[in-house]
C-alpha cells in the first residue's frame, strides 16, 4: 500500500499582509500541515518570527502547527510555543545542550517531539535520542532561508535516515525541508520522505498555491 505523503507550506515566504487568507488558500489546496520557520538571528542569520504569529495561525486554522525552532535554548521557549499552540516541536541537535531532557519536556507538555539535524551534521547525533521522537527533521539546505537549492548529498542521507527509523522506531516521521520543488519531490519520497515542508515552490508569484499544490501531489505520482 503506498505510503500517504504529508505536504505542508512554509509561511516564511507566503505574503506576512495577507496570512489569513495564505492559509485559507493552502487549506482549500489540500495541505496537511502548516511550517512555522522561527528564527532568532543567532542560530541562524535571519529573524522571522515567535509566538504570536504562532497563536494568529491558531485561530485561523485546525491544522496541525509545525513549529521548527532555528533558535538558540529552545527548551526556553517549548512550553511558551505549546501555549501559543503548535502541534508539533522540533529543535536542532546543534542548540540543544540537553536534547534528550528537552524532547521529554515537549511530549510533557502535549506536543509532538522533534528534531532536526543541519547538513554538516551526523546523523549519529541524533541516534540515541530517536526512540522517543515523534519526528526527525532533515535540512536539505543550510538554515536561515527560503529560495534555496537542495543540497544534492543530503538525498543520501535521507535513505540512512530511513533505514535507522525503519528499525528504531517506525513511527517517527521523517520530515524534509529546503529546496523542494516539483522537479526533485518525487527523488525525495524515493529517499524515504513522508512528510514534507514546501516554501517558495507553493507561496510564489508564478502560480496559485492550488496549481502547485496539485502539480507537487502530482510530481510524487
Ligand atoms: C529554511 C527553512 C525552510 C524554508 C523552506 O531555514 O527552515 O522551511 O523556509 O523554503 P523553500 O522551500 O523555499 O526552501
Ligand atoms: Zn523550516
């Protein structure tokens, strides 16, 4: 039975004047969850967003909140995401000193355990902490920005990534981000992708958030 593949767009490149109704187009095309890219400007070179943007989101939509914290102590900020009601948190092995403890302080708190490795980063660093992740994050470029073309060896460890969770712990999502686009989607769910963060290929200028969430449901075939 082929596995069901989960779309959801980042909101760091749709229109900030008009996120209501940027999420109402995406809900109509059909998406499954919506990305939340926070970033504080010292993990990574750019500042987007917090929690009330988080809880804006909340009262527009029943979808599932994906929050991806690019930011520096996130065990400092879990509890106050989880109020602003994300669903899901997801925080990078590279600023979290005590990964473990804080991946128990998120499924504490009512929220889906996540984690997320950079490209430079092993994925050894993540191994000991996988049986009690409720997802794992793949960068398949280096954080900060939208607009930007997968790294091609990051394919590689995707199918890795796989074969770990696929023997750990099979009900971990494996969650990609950066660069997707028609052209390569369907290279990245052959990988071993089940969940996927989508950016400027649906919030562009060049065509509906409809039509490109149709054109990418269409490219995994
Ligand atoms: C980058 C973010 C991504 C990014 C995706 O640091 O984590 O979610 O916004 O945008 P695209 O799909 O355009 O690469
Ligand atoms: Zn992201």
């Amino acid at each position: 039975m082929a596995k069901s593949i989960a779309i959801g767009p980042s909101i760091m490149t749709a229109d900030l004047l008009n996120l209501g109704a940027q999420i109402e187009s995406a809900e109509q095309a059909g998406v499954d969850f919506i990305h939340l890219d926070v970033m504080d400007g010292r993990f990574v070179p750019n500042i987007s967003f917090g929690m009330p943007v988080c809880a804006a989101l909340r009262r527009s939509t029943s979808l599932p909140l994906d929050a991806h914290l690019m930011i520096e102590q996130p065990e400092n900020y879990v509890d106050a995401f989880r109020d602003a009601g994300a669903d899901r948190i997801t925080v990078h092995v590279e600023s979290c000193l005590h990964l473990h403890r804080t991946l128990l302080q998120i499924a504490e708190i009512g929220a889906v355990p996540g984690v997320s490795i950079n490209p430079s980063t092993p994925l050894g660093a993540i191994e000991e902490v996988l049986p009690i992740c409720g997802q794992v994050l793949v960068m398949l470029v280096n954080p900060g920005f939208g607009g930007q073309s997968l790294i091609p060896a990051m394919l590689d460890k995707v199918r890795r990534l796989r074969a770990l969770i696929d023997a750990r712990n099979p009900h971990c999502l494996l969650e990609v981000d950066g660069g997707i686009k028609a052209s390569n989607i369907k290279r990245v769910v052959e990988a071993g992708a089940d969940t996927i963060v989508v950016g400027s290929a649906i919030y562009n200028d060049d065509e509906s958030v409809l039509e490109a969430v149709s054109i990418l449901r269409s490219s995994i075939g």
